[in-house]
C-alpha cells in the first residue's frame, strides 16, 4: 500500500469519526467545506479541538449539528494516531 492510499484511508476514517461526533452521516459531511482546528497551549499541549465549517456548505447539513455556533462547533481529540503511525 503506497502512502497516498494510507492517508486517503486514514482521511476516511478520520472524516466517518467526525461526522459520528456530529450527528451527520459520512456523506453529509463530505458534502461540506471545513477545517480541523486546534486550540494550545506553550508546550503545545492541544486542549481544543473544533470543526470549521466554510459558509459556502449546504444549510441542511449544517442546521443538523447540535451546538453549532458561527460555523464552528467543538469534537473531542480524535481517538487514533497519525496517518504515520
């Protein structure tokens, strides 16, 4: 497997472990523009992560995910490594 196939299938299930934290399917969230962001500290210590999502994505989608609040919304740390590892 080369290392473009590693990242797409780690892009895949990094994307499916957002959209379940969002209440939207895999799908949904695909049809969307958004970012991964990170809050940290000195020490680089992420203590926040949160989704923005690009005004330009479908309002339904959108109007779906519970406490979403000038197109961003806070996910927990993801629950896996890198795409390296």
């Amino acid at each position: 497997m080369s290392n473009n196939e590693s990242d797409d299938i780690y892009d895949e299930q990094r994307a499916e472990h957002i959209a379940e934290q969002l209440g939207i399917t895999y799908e949904e969230l695909a049809s969307t523009a958004y970012e991964i962001k990170e809050v940290t500290i000195n020490d680089d210590t992420v203590i926040k992560t949160y989704v923005e999502f690009k005004p330009e994505s479908p309002d339904d989608v959108l109007n779906k995910i519970e406490g979403l609040e000038n197109f961003c919304v806070d996910i927990d740390p993801f629950e896996f490594g890198t795409a390296e590892d």
